[in-house]
C-alpha cells in the first residue's frame, strides 16, 4: 500500500511538471479522469445462442458455448444485475452468442445499469425505442467486400447466405447507437475504403478491429503487415469523422507494439480480476481494469479474459484501447507522449454513444454545398 501511494504522488507530481503553461490540455486531462473515474465496467455473454457462424469466431471455435449453461429467467438475470451494480459495476458490454436475440435481457441490463453496449452482428435490429436508445451497437464487419458474407453468412446448420452486411447497414441506417467494428484482414486490403465509405454513407461511425483466424493456429501473422498498416492509417486520415481509431492505436493492433512496450498477456488488462488464473497477473503490479469481470450466461462462470483465453496473437481492438487506457502513469515521459494518451482515450470515448466525447458522423459533402461554402467564405 505505501509503494502504492509513493507512486501515486509521483504521478501527480509528474502531471504538475508536464501541465505547467498548458490550460488546455489539463483540462482535457481532467475532464477525461472525472468521466472515466464514472465508469466501471465488466462484460457478459447474454446468450450461448446465435442465428449465425461466423469463420474464426473465438466463442464457438474455442467451445465457449459449451463450457456453461444459460440462465433463462429473466428474474435470476435482474437479480444478478442488481447485485453486480451493488458492487459497483456502472457499465455492461453485452456479448455472446448474439445479444439482440435477447432483447428482454438486454432491457434488464439497461434498466440496471448506468452504461450499456452491446456487440451484435447485424442481423436482427435491437430497437431504437425506449429503452434502447442510450445503447452502444457495435456492428461487426469481417474483411469488407465480399469477404464479409464469406467469413459471416453461414447459418448454424452451415447453410451460406448472401447481403449480411447490407442487411445490418439496413437495420442500423443513421443509427447514432452503431458504430460498425470493421475486422481488417489481409486479405481484404482492397475493400478496407469502399467499406468504410458504405458506413459513412450509411450515417455510422467504424472502429478498425483484426480478423484473426483461430482455427488457423497463426492468428495475425500477416506477410504484408507494413502494406495493411499504412492503407488503415491512410484511410483513417482521409476519413477521421467516421474511422475513430487513433493512429497509434491502429499501430498498436497491428504490430502489438506501442510506448508502453510489447501487448500480451503481461500487459493486457482485460482480464477477469477474480478468476484464480489471473491472481498471479493481478498481483503482478501491470495495471488491470479494476472490477472487471466476464461472465458466462449461467451468471456464475467466469471467463480468464475479454475475449478467447488465448493471449497468442490476440489483438483484440477494445483490450488493446484498455491498455492504453489504465497506463496513464506509462506516459508520461515527455509532455509529447501524454498529449498522445489524452488523443488516444478522447478517441476511446468517442465511440458510445452514451459518453460526452460521442460526435455523430458528417455527411457527405456534396457539390452544391461545397460550393456554397466556398460563396461565405468569399
């Protein structure tokens, strides 16, 4: 507890070094520490269920709907819900399975908690009525293109399908609530704008998130990793209304490095703090997401992590914005470095829509606007 307070101190006086002059950015410091300090989340896999299989899909290839049963009572999942919020627990990611199969069991969470998200593949729309309004829809998109109904539309049975991604660009059409997370492959390199470009179109926002093969046994390992890395960041600048990831974060998830040094699983902080697999990592001293937890559907298994399991190669885009996020104190070595983490967390904010850093997508400018701008500026 004293080298605990030590450190703290440190920070603070390192803070008082790095801010002196610069109003501005200690106001955006400050800002972001009151709203994160408001938020604390854990995640929960509402269903084992799903009206789809997609290829590479962590939940099902790893057995994840095998490991625990499902609560069906929607009073045992009010109850569980009231007592995750008597701990504290202010923010719920709602995962699966498929989340809006359930919309009663994403309403009980809505009506439990203070922040909701949940990710969803498009498929079914979760309502825009109350009390869904105040949700975060994350939209999943895998390679873009035709890739997408190659590595999504398989119904259960095995049966493909065609239009998924038209489908959910249907269902969430300039839908504030959706931000689509865009699963980048290699192998869709091609596609990476023009899908981009559809969300746009469509009145939504994208996060850039990886494809990773599980079935495969060499997740991410990509031989043109240099070629990916700069087409993402070269679409992000050409897009930055609608693509939210922050460069360095885009880099991160790409080559598992940043100033923080290498991710994995000494580092990653998405991990369940109570599961006894974790208590050496906890214990450790790297920063954890505190109270954070994933929940199986039977409300009483908890998973070692936000994802998989299986830290190797796992890059997941929302772990590697958390670990960004709790290491405030690893930026601070320059002045130049944390006005880096204060853009990376303000652009972390920026995709929920219950969250005051939320800016709805711009619409395309037309010709006529264009030049009607250009006559008030003259």
């Amino acid at each position: 507890m004293q080298d605990r307070t030590v450190a703290r101190h440190a920070v603070a006086a390192r803070l008082e070094e790095l801010l002196a002059g610069d109003e501005i950015l200690a106001d955006r410091l400050d800002a972001l520490r009151r709203f994160g300090s408001r938020v604390r989340a854990s995640e929960y896999h509402v269903t084992n269920a799903c009206n789809i299989r997609c290829k590479g899909c962590w939940f099902y290839e790893y057995g994840h709907d095998r490991t625990a049963g499902e609560a069906k009572s929607l009073d045992d999942w009010k109850a569980f819900i009231e007592s995750q919020r008597r701990q504290k627990v202010s923010a719920a990611l709602l995962i699966g399975g498929e989340p809006a199969l359930f919309p009663d069991r994403v309403a009980a969470f809505v009506e439990g908690m203070r922040y909701v998200s949940i990710s969803t593949n498009g498929l079914r729309a979760l309502p825009r009525e109350a009390p869904f309004e105040n949700v975060t829809v994350f939209v999943s998109v895998f390679g873009g293109g035709p890739l997408d109904d190659e590595l999504r539309a398989i119904k259960p049975g095995g049966r493909t399908f065609t239009g998924l991604f038209d489908t959910a660009l249907a269902n969430y059409k300039d839908d504030p609530r959706a931000c689509f997370v865009f699963a980048v492959t290699e192998r869709g390199l091609g596609h990476v704008e023009s899908t981009v470009q559809r969300i746009r179109d469509n009145g939504n926002t994208v996060t850039f998130n990886f494809y990773s093969e599980y079935n495969t046994g060499h997740p991410l390992r990509m031989h043109n990793q240099r070629l990916l890395l700069a087409e993402m960041l070269r679409v992000r600048e050409a897009y930055p209304e609608v693509v939210l990831n922050h460069p360095a974060h885009i880099e991160a998830m790409v080559t598992g490095s940043s100033w923080l040094g290498s991710f994995g699983r000494d580092s990653c902080p998405s991990i369940s703090v109570d599961h006894p697999d974790n208590a050496a990592r906890v214990a450790g001293g790297a920063p954890v997401l505190p109270m954070f937890n994933t929940w199986k559907a039977d409300l009483q298994t908890l998973e070692r992590c936000c994802t998989s399991g299986h830290c190797e190669g796992c890059r997941d885009s929302q772990a590697v914005y958390s670990w960004f996020m709790v290491n405030l104190a690893g930026s601070l070595a320059s002045k130049e470095a944390l006005e880096t983490w204060v853009d990376v967390a303000e652009s972390y904010w920026r995709q929920f829509i219950w969250s005051p850093y939320r800016r709805k997508p711009q619409p395309p400018r037309t010709a006529d606007a264009q030049v009607l701008q250009s006559l008030e500026l003259n």
